[in-house]
C-alpha cells in the first residue's frame, strides 16, 4: 500500500493562497519592447525570458509571467496596472 505523501496533498488553504499566475494580457497600444521591459523590471525576468512572454501573450492572447502566493503577486499586478498593461491573478 502506497501513502500519499502530504507535500503531494492539496488542501483547501493551499489552493487559495499560493500556486496562483499572474497573468498578463495581449493589449493593441503597448509596444514589444514596452512590454519586455516592464516585465524585466517588474517581474525580474531575463530578456530572454521577457521576450517569450510577450510573444505569447500577443499570439495566444495571454501569458503566465509570474507564479507565487497571492500577496507576492498582488504588488506585480498593481505595478503592472499602474504601467498601463492588463494583468490579473488567477
């Protein structure tokens, strides 16, 4: 017989405050580069990194740029907002 291990378990708390996205949206007045370096300087992505994200976000409509717990991502998305690009956490 196999026990569950309980890192592998999921309770109700983790699934409400941590394993959340912050999501960035594809937007039609922000540049490229705009985007790569707001998510550079924000985000502490790699340009490599940055890049990706934003090619995504534009081809598929939106990108996971961030993961963490809710208030870590919280002060990201408001910095986000306050810079012009359309975020949410999910």
């Amino acid at each position: 017989m196999i026990k569950e291990s309980p890192l592998n378990s999921e309770s109700p708390v983790d699934s409400v405050n941590e394993g959340k996205e912050l999501i960035l949206y594809n937007d039609d007045f922000n540049t490229f580069e705009y985007v790569i370096d707001t998510l550079i300087e924000v985000c502490g992505h790699r340009p490599e990194q940055a890049e990706q994200c934003a090619i995504v976000a534009h081809t598929k409509g939106k990108c996971a740029v961030k993961k963490g717990d809710f208030s870590f991502l919280r002060s990201l998305h408001e910095e986000m907002i306050k810079r012009g690009l359309t975020t949410t956490i999910e």
